[in-house]
C-alpha cells in the first residue's frame, strides 16, 4: 500500500549499536544495500556507543562498495545520565536505549525513518515498506506474540496491542507532535528505572495506541522458524495474533529477516545456529569486511544451556507446554514481582 504522500526513493534508515555488535550491524548494511539497490538513495544514521575506529572504517567500506553514501556516526545518549537514575538493561545493551532520543538526535527536516535492529538480514528491497500506508499512526510494527499477562507490567489493557520494536518505520512528525520522548522519559522515571523488557516495555507503553500493525514479512522473527503456526500459539498464548497464512508467506518470503533469541534455536553468527536461514547471513557475512572474523562462542549461562538439554530430551509436544506455561504465565509473574514499585 502506497504511502498518503508521493512515494518516494530516498529513505532515511537508523540502526543503534555498541562495538560488540558493530560487526552485526555491517552485515546487516551489506544486506540493506545488496537488496535496496532501487532505492534511488539510502541514508544510513548510527546511534554509536563507543565503536572502534576499525569498525568505523569497514562499514565505510561497505558503504563505498555499493556506492552509497557513508553512515552518519551519531554518539549515543546514555539513558541513565540523561535522566539521572540507574536504568535496568533487562535486554539486549543500553545502546538499545539510544533510539528513545531519535527525535531529538536526527536532523530536524527529516519526516520519516525506518529504525532496524542490527539482529536483521534485509531479504527484499524495503521500497515497499518505507513507502507503507501507516493509516494515521505513529509508527509501523510487528504485532508480538505476548499473552495479556505481560500487558499489565507495563500499564496496557489486556486487549491492548504489543509490539516488537526491532522493526520500526516511524512518522518523525507525529512523534514529535505526541512529544513521544517525552513520554517515555517520563514513563522510565514513573518505573524507576526499571522496566519489562527494557526500552522496548517503555516503547509499547507509549505507542500502543498508535501501532500500525504491518505484514510479519517485514519482520519475521525466529519464534516463526521455530515453531508450526498451532505450536506458537500453544507456547506464547498472544492477544488477537497474525492468520497462519500471514505467517507462513512470512517464513516462505520475508522481506525482513529478524534474528530474535530463541529457546530452540541459536543465532547465526554464533556457533551451532539450526536457523532455517543462517547461512543466509553468513552469506552476507562473506561480502562484509568481516568475513574472516570467527563465530561467536555460545555464551549462555550453564542454567540455560541444560535448560536447552532437558527441553530437547522432552518430547516436543510436552515441552512446548511447559515452555508455554513458563512463558506465558510464570514470567510475566516474575517480572510483576521483579519490577515492582
């Protein structure tokens, strides 16, 4: 679906990273770039905290290898000295935290952003998604396979939609107009600092109401690789969730390819990934400035790691419904008590 206004070549794309991720995020630009290349122009902004010099020069690299303009470094708000308090991580880095600030960080003029997460593979050119009708709405996103028992967490109503944040195309001039940031400073000061699921609880706090949910194809995540359609429903239990041809055309043709942590599965720059496409990354991988970097070593705690081992002894059908309960339930309960004012 067209966008309201003149569909348009030039997009404004943003990632956020810190140096341990930098790698991820250039793969992630090769597969942008590789996919994208009928997109008149691409700008590239990255909300930095702290890559290397040496990384900095690779994706320079990549940049120059499609002929696409070089990325704009942007330093990286720290959330916790921004607003004076100790903030909880929960997931992922604080530089995840960074695209709260988008508003105030990017230039004034721009009206439109996708914001990516550096886990993703672009599959297909995102002319079609930046060019997306978002009905009004403040932001574009992947409705998330959540059960209502998260919601109360971070203040939604049962019914109220949530989002996954790795996938966003944002109306800079509406969030501004909602004074977004604002709002989720405050939301993080209202909690203590101390939020479920980190900056993306805040995101889905403020934005529910104002979520155009988009196709799974341009976000499938790996909960879709991982699972049968029946099986996902059964293990997340989600509030009014995709058909199961949106998801299966979203497995079979993603536009997007989202590398979410997973409990059956691991991600593919680190070794032993069973993803349907992992080497679809590490095909990427190659064409990068990195391809002779090593895998990662799986670093998972020893409690997840023999987790993993008695889920896999289990058969599947009883360990998905004890993983269900775990996940749908006891979790949500955990972080009632974990985050409790």
């Amino acid at each position: 679906m067209p966008n309201s206004q003149k569909e348009t070549n030039i997009a404004h794309v943003v990632y956020a990273t810190d140096d341990k991720f930098a790698e991820i995020l250039g793969v992630s630009l090769v597969s942008l770039f590789e996919n994208s290349m009928d997109m008149e122009e691409i700008v590239v902004y990255i909300l930095e905290s702290g890559i290397s010099d040496k990384n900095k020069k690779r994706m320079y690299e990549v940049c120059e290898n499609y002929n696409r303009h070089r990325p704009i470094f942007i330093q990286a708000k720290n959330i916790s000295k921004e607003l004076k308090m100790d903030v909880n991580i929960d997931r992922g880095s604080f530089s995840q935290y960074a695209r709260l600030f988008i508003s105030s960080d990017l230039p004034e003029y721009i009206e439109r952003v996708l914001y990516m997460d550096c886990d993703i593979i672009v599959n297909k050119s995102i002319k079609e998604l930046w060019n997306l009708d978002m009905d009004g709405c403040t932001i574009a996103a992947l409705k998330d396979a959540f059960s209502k028992e998260y919601r109360r967490n971070i203040d939604l109503e049962k019914n109220d939609v949530m989002f996954n944040s790795g996938v966003m195309l944002i109306d800079l001039k509406k969030w501004k107009m909602a004074n977004v940031e604002g709002k989720l400073l405050k939301f993080i000061e209202k909690k203590g600092g101390k939020i479920q699921q980190g900056d993306q609880g805040a995101l889905n706090s403020v934005l529910s109401k104002s979520t155009y949910c988009f196709e799974p194809r341009f976000n499938s995540v790996t909960i879709f690789y991982d699972f049968a359609y029946e099986e996902m429903l059964t293990y997340r239990k989600p509030v009014s969730f995709y058909t199961k041809k949106e998801v299966e055309l979203a497995v079979e043709q993603p536009n997007i390819i989202h590398y979410t942590t997973s409990i059956f599965s691991k991600r593919p720059w680190i070794k032993g990934c069973n993803h349907r496409y992992a080497n679809r990354w590490l095909e990427y991988k190659e064409k990068s400035p990195w391809r002779n970097e090593p895998l990662w070593e799986d670093n998972s705690s020893l409690w997840k790691k023999n987790l993993m081992k008695i889920v896999n002894k289990l058969p599947r059908k009883i360990a998905i419904l004890i993983a269900g309960i775990m996940q749908a339930y006891v979790r949500p309960l955990i972080n009632t008590i974990k985050y409790r004012r």
